[in-house]
C-alpha cells in the first residue's frame, strides 16, 4: 500500500470521528433543551450507525473478491 | 513454534468463508440486541428514568473514541506497522476499561435505580448489563490479539484475528451507539 493510500484511510478515520462528534454533542444538545424528538434522535441514531458499519467495520469486504484485505 | 502450512490462496478463501461466518454472528447479536430495545420501547414508552446524563456523554465519547483508534490499529496491521497497531489497541482497551468502569462503578450507583423495583430498573441494568458484559469480552480479545501481534503472529497479508476483534468492537459501539439516546436522551423523565 502506497503513502497516498495509507493517508487516505487515516484521514478517513479522523473525518468519520469528527462527524461522531458533532453529532454526539448535537444528541445531547437536543435532550438538554427538551427537543427529545424520536424521529430525529432515531435519525441521528442511523447515520451514526451507518457510518461505522460503513468506515470502521468496512462492511463492503464482505461483498469484495479475494484481492481484497 | 507454529509453521505456516496453509498457501496464501488458500488463506484468501478461507478469509471469505470466516468474514461470512462472523457477519452472521454480528446478525444474531444484532437480533439479541434489537429485542432488548423493543422492550425499552415497550415498557418505557415515551418516559425514562432520570440519569446522570453528563456521565454518559463523557463514556459515549469514550466508546466512539476507542473505534477511531481500533480502525486505526488494524489499518497499521495491514500496512505491517506493529508499533502503531500496538499503540492503537492500547488506546482501545483503555478507554473501553474506562467507559466499563464508569458504567458499572460509576453509573449504576448514581442511577439509584434497583433491577428488582420496576421496569426502569429492570430495563436500565439489562440494556447496560448486557452492553457491559460485551465490552468486557471485547477487552479479552483485544488483549489476545495484542499479545499475538506482540509475538509477531501477524502479517500485513494474514491477520484475520485483527479484523475480527475490530468488527466485534465496532458493533459493540454501534450497539451503544442506539443504546445511548434511547436510555438517556429519548422521552421524558418518569
């Protein structure tokens, strides 16, 4: 794997743990000021979710070849 | 000492088969898991019990915190960078132990909520009980796979064990991930 490459993937991972945050202090936002909405905590919920499974847990290996580590 | 009789082909196809194998693993948790919130949802409904909700934000940062440095540890494995995997499994299991001390030593004392009362109690210490045992076991193996990657048993071609410990402790914060609001931030307080 190439430099470039490898910056990627750490990038990646830094940008995808911003993106937790900000929506983490913005759950809890939410509840302090009583907007305990299902919808959208359910919503906020999801993307997170959505990210992980996508960005840490690299689902997309599962449906990759043989070339892929 | 372990000698390697397996041909990277035949390690390729392996791998496909384990993935399979633990994807469906992480359905089943997942249904385990999934009843466990239908019955917040169930017995809660639109209420929940009143909790230290600084606490929790404090050990759900931890938890998201603790998969940034997983992935970061098996991105350096397959990049054949052992110091950096070591370094970012030793972040991983350090603040898993800590979102595990402040749930079991800190949370449930302050909550003053009892299993045995009502279905908050029962609810309450059976959403993080049972979250808690999985990051317990999760702390194990992040401890076997940091002692193999330690003794040099893993190469940036085969580490299959990384990838599983990551996907395991992945799920473990997607589980909380849901966990967190619907415990602390959804409904009002009872």
């Amino acid at each position: 794997m190439d430099e470039k490459k490898k910056a990627q993937i750490y990038e990646k991972g830094i940008i995808v743990l911003i993106v937790l945050s900000v929506l983490t202090i913005g759950e809890l936002w939410f509840a302090l000021f009583g907007l305990t909405w299902w919808s959208i905590l359910i919503l906020v919920a999801l993307t997170k979710a959505f990210l992980v499974v996508r960005d840490y847990m690299h689902i997309g290996r599962l449906f990759a070849g043989e070339e892929e580590y | 000492m372990t000698v390697i009789t397996q041909t990277l082909s035949e390690y390729k196809t392996q791998l496909l088969r384990n993935r399979l194998g633990l994807w469906i693993f992480i359905l089943s948790e997942t249904f385990l898991f999934g009843g466990i919130l239908i019955s917040r949802i169930y017995l809660w409904g639109g209420t929940r019990p009143h909790l230290e909700q600084g606490l929790a934000f404090v050990l759900t940062s931890a938890l998201l915190t603790s998969s940034f440095f997983m992935n970061r540890a098996e991105t350096a494995v397959a990049l054949g960078n052992i110091k950096e995997f070591k370094r970012g499994l030793q972040w991983t299991m350090a603040l898993g132990t800590l979102f595990l001390i402040g749930v079991v030593a800190l949370e449930w004392p302050a909550s003053g909520l009892k299993a045995s009362t009502d279905a908050y109690g029962a609810v309450f210490y059976l959403m993080t009980g049972m979250h808690a045992f999985h990051v317990l076991t999760g702390i194990i193996f992040l401890a076997i796979i940091y002692r193999n990657g330690k003794n040099g048993l893993y190469t940036p071609e085969r580490h299959w064990a990384v990838e599983a410990a990551a996907v395991y402790w992945h799920f473990v914060d997607v589980v909380w991930i849901f966990f967190y609001p619907a415990i602390y931030l959804i409904g009002t307080i009872a």
